[in-house]
C-alpha cells in the first residue's frame, strides 16, 4: 500500500473516532413524534376509511340470472 494512502486512511480513522456524533433519543421525544404523526396523519386516514366504508356499501351486487 501506497505511504500516502496509508496516512490518509490513518488521518481519516483517527478522525472518525474523535468526533463521534451521539444521538440521544428518550421516550418522551418518541411520544411526541408519534402524538404529532396521530393528529397529522390520523384525521386523513380516518376520512380515507369512512369514504371507502361508504363505497363498499354502496355497491350493489348485480342479480344473477
């Protein structure tokens, strides 16, 4: 392997390993993305649910002869 090679991928390891992200997420963030995803997406998909509720009963099955 290429000297330089090496001191570039050693520079980049070192690097990678001093500045670790950490990301720390509790359940109190957890309930507050799924609360906002409730009132967000729930009323769409509930108006989804009572139109295709209501389709289906409108349809009528046609009298076999």
């Amino acid at each position: 392997m290429p000297k330089r090679l090496t001191i570039f991928l050693s520079i980049l390891g070192v690097s990678l390993l001093a500045c670790e992200p950490v990301f720390a997420i509790g359940w109190q963030e957890i309930l507050i993305v799924l609360a906002l995803l409730v009132f967000l997406i729930g009323p769409p998909l509930f108006n989804l649910y009572r139109r295709w509720e209501k389709f289906k009963s409108d349809i009528k099955p046609k009298d076999k002869k």
